[in-house]
C-alpha cells in the first residue's frame, strides 16, 4: 500500500512538472515565426496560421495548437491556397529544441528547423 502511495505521489509531481514547463514553452511559443517563405502565428487562445510561399505559389493552414510533454501539436482545420497540402483533420507534432525570445528551434522527422521573430 505504501508503494502505491508513493508511486502516485511521484507520477503526479512529474506529471504537475510536465504540465509548469508545457505552460512555460507555450507562452514563450506564442507569436509570430518565420524562416524563408514560411511564417507561423500562434496566438495564446490556441490558434495558428501558417503560410509557405513560394514562386510555385502559395498554402495557408489554420487550426488549434498545443504543447504537451514538451511537443508541439498542431491540428489542421482548413487549408486553402494554390499549393497542394496536407489534407484537413491532420495533426503534425513536432519536439521542441529550444525557445527564446528570437529563436524557436524544433524537430522534424530528425532534422532542426530554426524560426525567428
């Protein structure tokens, strides 16, 4: 009994530590990134809007973002543009690296991709 007391106590402290810092990272995440013909908003109600542009054209998404355990989740509601995209209802998750006040770093499919205010 006292076992599972203390492995509860321990899962929650890890799990209220996980929730501070997600909490933290979003703040920091929240506005506008950019990299090339690639920019990013991401509002603090949970909201984004991504945009490539290209000289092939252009494609817009918007949805719902989060960070949980460190990772970085969007939700695609709607896309639209002349770009071929990735079909709406999809969910990208990306891990973050690093943020700081002029850099977002993350990873995707193993490689960094660095953003900048």
């Amino acid at each position: 009994m006292k076992r599972s007391i203390i492995i509860c106590l321990t899962l929650s402290s890890v799990l209220t530590a996980c929730s501070r810092r997600d909490t933290k990272l979003a703040q920091e995440v929240s506005g506008t990134w950019t990299h090339g013909g690639h920019e990013i908003a991401m509002t603090p109600d949970g909201s984004f809007s991504e945009t490539f542009n290209s000289t092939n054209g252009n494609i817009t998404y918007t949805g719902k973002w989060q960070i949980r355990g460190g990772v970085l989740i969007f939700a695609v509601t709607n896309a639209s543009g002349t770009l071929p995209h990735e079909p709406v209802g999809g969910v990208d998750r990306y891990k973050i690296i690093s943020v700081d006040s002029q850099e977002l770093v993350y990873e995707s499919d193993g490689q960094k991709i660095n953003l900048s205010r």
